[in-house]
C-alpha cells in the first residue's frame, strides 16, 4: 500500500467520500497576496475583551496583567496553525475532519456556537457607543445594525472578500486610534510603566477574581467558534488544497455553487513537499504578523489609554458603561473632538465584530449541514437562511426585552471555554490521524496543543464552578 492509498484510508468514514487526489498548489511568490484570514481573524476578535476587558484590568491594577494577553495570543496561534493545517493539506474544514471521526462533530460544535451567540451582545454595544455620539435608543438602533449586517452578507459578490475588506478598514481604523492616541492621550508616565508589562507581572486575583483574569488570558483575540472558523477563511481565500473548492457567493448579486462533499489530497511527492514547507511558512508568517501582533497591539494600547485616563477611579462599570467613563475622561484630557473619535472607532469596531460573528456563526453550521446531512443543497443557499435566521433571532431577543443578562453572558463564556477544550484535544487526534507522516505535527506543536486542552479545560471548570455559585449560591 502506497502512502496516498494509505492516507486516502485515513480519511475514509461511513457518510462521508473519500477525498480526491490533486497536485498542492504553487503557494503564491509574495507574503502579501496571502494576507487576509489572520486580519479578519483580529477584526472579528478585537471586540469586547479588547476594548472592556483589558482596560477595564488595566483601569484597576495598571499594567501588570497585559502579559496574559501574549500568553492567550501564543496559546491561540498554535492553535489556529492546527486548524489551518488539516484545510492546507485536505481542502476541508477542521469540522468535516471532525466529522469523519463521528457524524455528529461538526454539529455539535455548530450547536454550542449558536448557543454562545444568540445574544447580539456586539450589534447592541455598537448601539450604545452611538448613543453616546448621537443619542438615540440603542435597541432599534441596534435593530437597524441587524438588518445591515444580514444585508451585507447577502447582498456582497463574494461574502469572504466584502468581509476581508470591512476588517482591513476596521483594523486600520483601531491603528489610527492608536497613533492618534498614542500622541495625544497617553501620559507620558503610562509610557513609562510599560516596563511593568515585563518587569513586574502579577496575577491580582484578590482584586478581580480568577473567572476575569484567565477569561482575559484564554479568550484574547479569537475564542470559541471564532477559531474553527480559520478553516473556512483559508479555504475562501485559496489557501493550499482549500483552492479547489468553491467559494461561498450570493444568491442575489453572484453565483452560488455547492462546495464538494470531500476535500483534496495530494500525493507526498518532493515538489508537492516542498510547496508544502512554503506554504505553510507562508500560513505561519501571515497568522503571526496579522492576527497576532495586531491584536496584541491593540490590547496594549487600550490598556494604555484606560491607564492613562480612568486609572484608579472608583466604582467603574466593568460592561459597555466603561467606555462612557473612559470617553468623557478623554474629552477633558485632551478634547471633546477625541473623546467623539473614541466613541466612534469603538462603534465602528464593534459592528465589524458583530458582523463577523454572524458570519462566522452562519459558515460553521452551513458547512456542517451541507456536508454531513444535506449533500444535495447549496452551501450559500444555507448559509444566507442561517444568517437571516441569526438576525430575525436577534431581533426577537432584543424585542423581549433581554439587556445582557447575566446567565447569558455566563453560558457564552462557559460554552466558548468548552468548545476550546474539546477541540483542542480532538486537533491533535485530527492531524497526527489523518494526515501524512510528512505533514504531520511536531512533538512541540503537539505540545502546545496539550497546553491549551489544559488551559481551556481549567478555564472552563473554574468558570462554571465560580459564576454557577454566584448565580445559585
């Protein structure tokens, strides 16, 4: 038996066909043309841990937390790498690779991202910080943010492409925040203490509570769904074998294809090996430099203008409310023209974050249901009814009254930590299973896996431990 024969056997299951046999594609000669999936990856993830989180840590104990951010950063690179692997070297999501173990994978990880996303907890923090610019009610406000978000996604050629591009204009607009404030917000004494991101890390349990503090560790960035959804993002941008399978397009405005049932594979011959070690350089260098370092920037820089301005002011809200604290303070510190500039960055960011949520949210579950239980439908068909269907949901929720109650935000962050645990350990029976001994992990890259199982799942029991006993205790 020949090592293609046996690696088509590896991923062979009961529902499922076996992949086809296709040359590795000529990776692309610049980084640049590459780069994308790690931007929408900090676009989408740079939301409410970025921008109420961090500060929020860095308004009460300074800077000396900032370290667990480049900790969870680290944890969620190798991380996101694993996923990316099994889609460079197959064409298919990390969920269909789930899936061939057991049927039911993939569906239960789209389940527990609905379940951790039905609250439209972004589109109505947007809402508010423009209540802040314009007044207004931020729930039909919100309502509005919805239908825009169902109609973007709908209505753009290529949905990849019109998300890749609002991220980029989201990222670029948080860089300019961080220039901007950078000269004009930050004391020149928060400059100074930035040696205690280094120099002096602690773990201030006693003032915040452990579910904060390795919340803000775990979940910085990415977290739950958010990473499974790489595979997905790779496979659209034309990443390895993902360039095989067609793109998710518009009903209205493109033409909607159904992706294949099974991915590709190629055979280890040395110029598919060698395109192999230059793509995935290519895969590692973008995900380090885009999702990475811009994430880990920007939480650096909120941590800094929260220190700078609200540091030590007693009683702050640790929700949305903290960013009106945090702007008027901005307002007397430097001026109302940056304060409003504050406010309207943070709206901008967070709608991007909501409409990445949907998106992400509706392509796991689009992907799964077309895969494994409705070969015959077109993937955009179902994905464009499970963004519409997210949407109608959210309108309802915001409908009846719901304002971020507690128990949901409780289940979003249990459902989110879990989720990591378990796939973090089924990664690693994904790819050292499935793939060919040449492509396989690294004993190190294993290694890190192991951590994050570890880390998620302490994360996830001390989570469920101590909030489940505020709520019922």
């Amino acid at each position: 038996m020949d090592e293609r024969t046996s690696v088509i056997d590896r991923l062979r299951s009961t529902h499922l066909p076996p992949p086809g046999v296709e040359p590795l594609p000529e990776p692309p000669s610049s980084t640049a043309r590459i780069v994308g999936p790690g931007i929408v990856a900090a676009g989408v993830g740079l939301a409410s841990g970025e921008f109420i989180l961090y500060p929020y840590i860095a308004s009460q104990v300074g800077l000396v937390f900032v370290w667990a951010a480049l900790v969870g950063l680290v944890t969620q690179y190798f991380l996101n790498m694993e996923i990316e692997r099994y889609t460079l070297a197959t064409g298919e999501t990390a969920l269909t690779g789930f899936s061939r173990f057991w049927r039911h994978w993939g569906l239960v990880f789209a389940i527990l991202t609905y379940f951790a996303n039905l609250w439209p907890g972004w589109a109505t923090s947007s809402a508010t910080l423009v209540t802040y610019l314009w007044g207004g009610n931020a729930t039909w406000i919100a309502v509005g943010m919805l239908v825009s978000i169902g109609l973007i996604l709908s209505l753009a050629p290529v949905v990849y492409v019109a998300l890749e591009r609002i991220q980029m204009v989201k990222v670029a607009a948080v860089l300019l925040l961080i220039v901007v404030g950078g000269v004009f917000a930050v004391t020149a004494d928060a400059w100074r203490d930035t040696a205690d991101i280094v120099a002096s890390p602690q773990l201030p349990y006693e003032e915040l509570g452990f579910a904060v503090l390795l919340g803000a560790l775990a979940f910085a960035g990415a977290g739950g769904g958010q990473n499974l959804c790489q595979s997905n993002w790779i496979r659209d941008k034309g990443f390895g074998m993902g360039s095989y399978v067609p793109r998710i397009e518009s009903p209205v405005t493109g033409e909607p294809e159904a992706a294949p049932g099974a991915g590709y594979v190629f055979e280890p011959t040395a110029d598919n090996l060698d395109r192999w070690r230059r793509w995935w350089r290519f895969a590692n260098i973008e995900q380090l430099t885009t999702f990475v370092l811009i994430t880990f920037v920007s939480i650096t820089f909120m941590s800094l203008l929260s220190y700078s301005t609200v540091f030590g002011l007693p009683d702050l809200p640790d929700d949305i409310g903290f960013l009106q604290v945090q702007g008027e303070e901005l307002k007397d510190a430097v001026g109302d023209w940056f304060g409003a500039f504050f406010w309207f960055i943070g709206a901008l960011s967070l709608f991007a974050a909501a409409l990445g949520i949907v998106d992400y949210t509706s392509r796991l579950a689009a992907d799964v249901l077309r895969t494994s239980y409705l070969p015959r439908a077109k993937e955009s068909h179902l994905y464009f009814g499970l963004v519409w269907g997210l949407v109608v949901i959210g309108i309802v929720v915001l409908g009846v009254g719901f304002d971020q109650p507690l128990v949901l935000v409780v289940i979003a962050a249990c459902v989110g930590g879990f989720m990591m645990f378990l796939y973090s350990g089924l990664l690693i029976l994904l790819n050292k299973r499935s793939l060919a001994p040449a492509i396989q992990p690294s004993k190190g890259r294993v290694a890190a896996l192991v951590w994050a199982c570890l880390l998620f799942g302490v994360l996830s029991a001390l989570t469920i431990w101590q909030q489940g006993g505020e709520l019922f205790g």
